[in-house]
C-alpha cells in the first residue's frame, strides 16, 4: 500500500472522493480507507432516531405541560432536555419493536444496568477501579462523535457519599442471600496501610427505589477506593442506574448512567479501564446494560 503525506483533490472528484473514502484510525496508523457498507449497532440507532425526529415531533406536540415536566425532571438527571431523552428513549423502543412510548421516571433513564444470575451459578462480583491516577474517554469538544483519552487525577478527600438507583428481583438461592453497592477504602494509618467498607445493602426484591450512605471520616487518611457490586448466595436480576460515588463536589463514577457498563476500550484507548470490571462472573452469571420496558 503506497503511503502518502498530501493528496490534492480536484473540485469535480470531491463528491466522488468523499463518498467512497473516509479517515482511518488516527491514532495509531492514520490513513485513508474505503467507507465501510455495514453499519454498526450505535450508527443505526443514531440514524434511526434522526429519521424519527418528524414522526416523533408529532407526537411530542400532543403531550401536555405536565407529561413534558415529567420527561423535563427524568431528563435533568442525565443532563440532557426532555425532547431529547424522549428521542432517546422512543428510538430504543422502536429499535426493540416495543409499542407505545415510556413513562418518565426520575429513577431510570434509557437504558439501565442489569446483573444476572440463573443455575448453576449463585454469585456475581464487579468492580470499577479508582486508583489516583487513571485514563477515561473523553469527548472532543465540537467534534461529534470524536474522543481522546484523558489522564484523570482522583484525590480522595472525605466525606465520600455513595447513591444508586435500583430495582431488583432475586431469590434466596444459598444459606447466606446478598446484594450490596460498596466502595472498599484504603487508608494509611501509623504506616500501616488499612481498609475500610462503606457498604449499602440492597433489598432482595423491591421496585424502583434510591439508596445512599455516606462515609464521613476514617481513623487514618484516606488514600484511594474501589467500588463493588457484589449478589451472593441468589438468583434472578439487579437492574441499577444514576450510580454515583460523590466526594471533593463531584460524581466520579465513570458511566454513571449506564450506558454500557462492561464497556471494554481497545487501540488507542487500552489504557482506559473497564467500567465495570468482573472478579466473579461464572457461568450462568452475566451483567451488561439493556433497554427494558419497565
């Protein structure tokens, strides 16, 4: 392949040139490469939702005040408007082949977490790591669609307040039945390096509900965390979202809204951790983020 630093495209070739070519990764090997036919799921979706914005626009005009004030609330949770979570949210649908449109809600938005457990398994544990030091993807501002990673500097500095909303169906399936969000805090302490839990336990079966702890002192200083999903000793299905470890004035969950929570980076990002880490996912067990009709 004939490698080149400069090409000058004619004017009448421009229309010719720009619909079979396109820009290649531009990280690691920066090139010119044929557009590709096949379009991947997040691009259908995205085109799928800009040729619903008529029909959809339709449909938004019959709502009254209150219904929008509704999506206006569910909508400020994500930091988004409500005409576009009512976008996102119906073109889920439509994807889906579910009818009808959703009802807001300001405990869930979109898509939600979900970690599953069926026979044989009875256990499922993830984690998301937050060392002082870590990369994350990051939006280029004014480029749709463009990212960089980004060195994160995570000074832990107390309290350190853990939120989440849940809804969960599980069955007791082993002596000992849990289900719990908690961050695993190292502290140093007379040079002796210790740990504490800030722990909230989640009920086995409950609708949509908010649950919040909050760790305001340790003996010691606090140095870094690590938070943790943990089900143990069930079956059935956690679904979580807006899930936030807040401390020095902000939420530094990476993918609070759970979008993708086993979201794996590769290429130019592989210095970018898992969202949501497994340590115990046996067969039987799964988590991943999902559209359901609630």
């Amino acid at each position: 392949m004939a490698k080149t630093t400069y090409i000058d495209i004619l004017p009448e070739n421009y229309d010719l040139y720009y619909k079979n070519l396109q820009t290649g990764d531009r990280f690691t090997n920066a090139r010119i490469i044929r557009k590709s036919l096949l379009l991947s799921d997040a691009k259908k979706l995205d085109l799928a939702g800009r040729s619903l914005f008529a029909f959809l626009g339709a449909v938004w005009k019959t709502y009254d005040i209150a219904l929008k004030n509704q999506w206006k609330s569910a909508a400020a949770k994500i930091g988004r408007s409500n005409w576009q979570l009512f976008i996102k949210d119906s073109a889920n649908r439509i994807r889906l082949g579910l009818v009808g449109y959703a009802v807001p809600s300001d405990l869930h938005q979109a898509k939600v977490g979900q970690l599953h457990i069926e026979s044989p398994a009875t256990e499922i544990k993830i984690v998301q790591y937050h060392p002082d030091h870590y990369y994350i993807s990051q939006k280029v501002a004014g480029k749709k669609g463009m990212r960089v990673p980004l060195m994160i500097t995570e000074a832990l500095y107390l309290p350190l307040e853990l939120k989440l909303n849940y809804k969960s169906n599980l069955i007791a399936a082993g002596p000992a039945p849990t289900a719990k969000l908690y961050a695993h805090v190292h502290r140093v302490y007379q040079g002796l390096d210790l740990y504490d839990d800030l722990v909230i336990d989640l009920d086995l079966v409950t609708n949509w509900k908010s649950a919040s702890d909050t760790l305001s002192s340790v003996v010691g200083l606090a140095v870094s965390y690590d938070l943790f999903i943990h089900l143990h000793d069930v079956t059935g299905d956690l679904w979580i979202d807006n899930v936030e470890a807040n401390h020095s004035a902000q939420n530094w969950v990476r993918d609070p809204f759970c979008e993708d929570i086993n979201e794996v980076f590769t290429k130019a990002f592989y210095q970018v951790p898992q969202h949501w880490a497994p340590i115990t996912v046996p067969v039987g067990a799964e988590y991943e983020s999902i559209y359901k009709d609630f």
